[in-house]
C-alpha cells in the first residue's frame, strides 16, 4: 500500500464514504423509498441525491482550493454540507 499517501485525513475521507454506503444499504433495506420530484426537475431517490451532493462538494472544494488555496479548507467543508442539506431536503 506504499503507492498511496495514507494520511488520518486520507483514510477518514474514505471511512466516512464507507460509512455513507453502508447508511443507505441499510435504509434501502429497512426504508424502502419511492422516487420523489424535486427541484432538480426529475424524480431522484436517496441513493441519487448522495452522489449529487458528492459531486457537488467536489466541484464546491476544486472551486475554493482554486480559489483561495488549500490553507483553511473548514470554510468549503460548511459549505458542502449546507449544499448536501440542501439536496437532501429539497432534491
């Protein structure tokens, strides 16, 4: 596993990535859900609004660390989570 920079940071982001799948098994198994309609304009289920919202907080921290740089990276980690909120609620 030398090929790869494991740092705290490195394995907590995959962790909680992990952490996230098994949630949404869990509740597909226990909470099954229909599709809903929401501001994105076709129906979405739970699975589909966390890859929206991993995507967007991608884009979201591509965006600030061109920015602004990579130096306090507490302000895009609010913003991404208010976004994911956000396309959970309204999505």
């Amino acid at each position: 596993m030398a090929w790869m920079a494991w740092t705290w940071a490195t394995a907590g982001f995959f962790g909680v990535i992990l952490l996230l799948l098994i949630i949404m098994t869990l509740l597909a198994i226990f909470r099954p859900e229909t599709p809903r309609r929401g501001v994105l304009g076709f129906p979405t289920t739970r699975g589909d609004r966390l890859f929206v919202s991993l995507i967007g907080s991608a884009i979201i921290f591509v965006v600030w660390i061109r920015v602004s740089g990579a130096d306090n990276l507490w302000y895009p980690t609010g913003i991404a989570l208010l976004y994911a909120a956000a396309m959970f609620r309204f999505a």
